[in-house]
C-alpha cells in the first residue's frame, strides 16, 4: 500500500510538473506568434536581457603558457639530462597540446616509467 502510494505521488509530480511545463511553452508560443510581426521589440527585449546580466567569464585568472614553453626551451641537449627531465617535459607538453585531465598523465607517466624499467 505504501509503495503504490509512493509511486502514486510521483507520477501526479511528474504530471503536474510536465502539465506545468507544457502551460509555459504554450504561453511562450502565443506570445512569440503575437509578436512575429514586431520583430524588434524581441530584439531589443533580449539585448536588454543580455544588458542586465552579461555573461561573466568562466576564469576569473589565466596564465601565460609562454614562461612554460621558455622552460622547456632550456632542457636541451637530452643527451646530457637524467631520464626524469625528457619524461617530464614530454607530459608537459602532452599537457599544453591536448588539455587533459591530470589522472591521465598520472597513468601516462606510470606507463613510461613501467615500460622503462622492464628495459
């Protein structure tokens, strides 16, 4: 009894929310089909929507990927570096091209380090 009850309340929410939902798009046709003629009332309206709140960045701070690279410049020849210098200059340049997670450089490095130490 009490299960039916449970899925009796969420299928009236489910309903009163979709029923909720279509009355709104029906509103918004009727009021965009009213004024298909005044095209530029929407317009301006939504330039003023978009006025009030602009669009924030998605970061507040960046950073120069150039001082990296010039780092990176400086470890040469790899002749004369220890193998954990080349290894971690190629993540970091995987890094800068591809824009991965760092779990997977995490993995990325454990295979280098695996296969280097079955040679």
């Amino acid at each position: 009894m009490v299960e039916f009850r449970l899925l009796r309340g969420i299928w009236t929410c489910a309903y009163r929310l979709s029923y909720h939902f279509q009355l709104g798009y029906l509103w918004l046709n009727l009021i965009l089909n009213s004024c298909q003629n005044d095209k530029s009332s929407i317009d301006r309206f939504i330039k003023g929507v978009y006025n009030v709140k602009p669009p924030k960045p998605k970061y507040e701070v960046t950073w120069d990927p150039q001082i990296v690279i010039n780092f990176l410049e400086s470890l040469y020849p790899l002749s004369s570096l220890s193998m954990e210098k080349p290894t971690l200059k190629l993540i970091t340049l995987v890094a800068l091209t591809t824009a991965q997670r760092a779990q997977t450089f995490k993995l990325l490095i454990k295979n280098i380090f695996e296969y280097l130490l079955k040679e």
